[in-house]
C-alpha cells in the first residue's frame, strides 16, 4: 500500500511511489542505448594542439579520428562522439562513475588515455541493452530500487556487470570488494548488492 501525506488526503500531493517512479524512469532514460545514434553518423569536431589519428569501435560502431595526444576516454567518449551515459564525477579516478569496458574489462575513463583504445574494443552504459531490452543488470538495478540520484549509476552497472561475468558475485563480501571502486554518495549500496546477487543467481553472465 503506498503512503499517504496528509497532502494526499487532499487530493494535492503525490505519493512516495510516484516520486520513486519518476526518479527510476530518469535514471533509466541514461541506460537506454542513443535512439538517434543508431541512425546518424558519429559526427565530430575539430581537435586543437598535437593530435594522433586513432581507429576504435564504440559499442560495436567503428569511430575513426584525430584526438588531442592528451585527450581521456572520458572526453573521448562524452566530447567527441557523444555517448554521454559515461559520467564524470571526480576526474581523479576515485568514484568510478566514468567506468566502461575495455575489451571486456573494467576501466575509469577519466584516467585511461584516448591513445590507448587504437585498435581496441569500448563499451559505454549505452552499448549494453538490446535495442530497447535492457540488460539483465539494468533491470535488476530498477527491481531493486538500486539507484537514487542515478548520476553514478552507469558507472556501478558497468562494473556490476564485470562482476559478475569475471565471478566475483560470489558472496555479499566478494561483491562489495569488487564494487569498491565506485562510489554511492546517496547510499544505495544494499539495493546495488541484491541487484548484483539476482543476476548472479539466474545468469552465468552478467
């Protein structure tokens, strides 16, 4: 049964699902893969100082460039081909809300150099659902009330996926060693390990 405010009575308020509900359908329109994307060709700006040409796939979609030398995985990602689901949080590879993969494996983006993914495999937060199905992970996250602000959410899924898929989800202790990483400053961490228990539980992969 929902609660009720003393507003509620009075036919003015709102109910503390209908906020819930409306908080997880924001964050989840962060999860869902670049409907536009799909269609469009990656369109890029021009890059200032010493530049290197560099041939990667993004979500399974070549990308073909010239980089600043100094330019992150972040900027990369987010500045100049616009899959913006990765977060900057810190920029100092603390909080891990900029973590994707690479070639399979967990990275902070904020620390990892453009330069480094020539030739290499990158998946974003937008790379993991299927067309409009989400991943397993992402809709365990929703089950599980796992995510309150959202802003660090995509970078907790991409890591709780790679927890899962390299079997650290083995016990409740293992998970939070794996997810440490990636910092929760709302504090949805017991919503963030049962979501990562569910899909450990009904999948071999996350």
């Amino acid at each position: 049964m929902a609660e009720q405010s003393p507003a509620d009575s009075q036919g003015v308020g709102v109910t503390r699902r209908a906020v819930l509900g409306t908080g997880a359908g924001v964050a989840v329109a962060t999860m869902l893969p670049l409907q536009s994307a799909a269609a469009q060709e990656i369109s890029v700006s021009n890059e200032t100082g010493t530049t290197l040409f560099v041939s990667t796939t993004v979500n399974g979609r070549a990308v073909a460039l010239d980089i600043d030398s100094r330019a992150s995985l972040l900027d990369l990602l987010r500045e100049r081909v616009g899959f913006s689901g990765t977060k900057k949080g810190c920029d100092h590879g603390q909080c891990g809300a900029c973590t994707v993969h690479l070639d399979g494996r967990t990275v902070v983006s904020c620390l990892t150099l453009a330069a480094k993914v020539d030739g290499r495999q990158v998946m974003t937060i937008e790379g993991l659902a299927d067309g409009d199905t989400l991943h397993p992970m992402q809709t365990a996250f929703i089950d599980h009330d796992a995510l309150q602000c959202g802003y660090c959410t995509p970078g907790q899924i991409m890591s709780a996926v790679a927890c899962v898929r390299h079997g650290h989800a083995t016990d409740k202790a293992s998970i939070r060693e794996f997810m440490s990483g990636n910092i929760c400053r709302c504090g949805a961490y017991a919503g963030i390990v049962a979501a990562i228990e569910d899909v450990a539980a009904n999948s071999k992969e996350g």
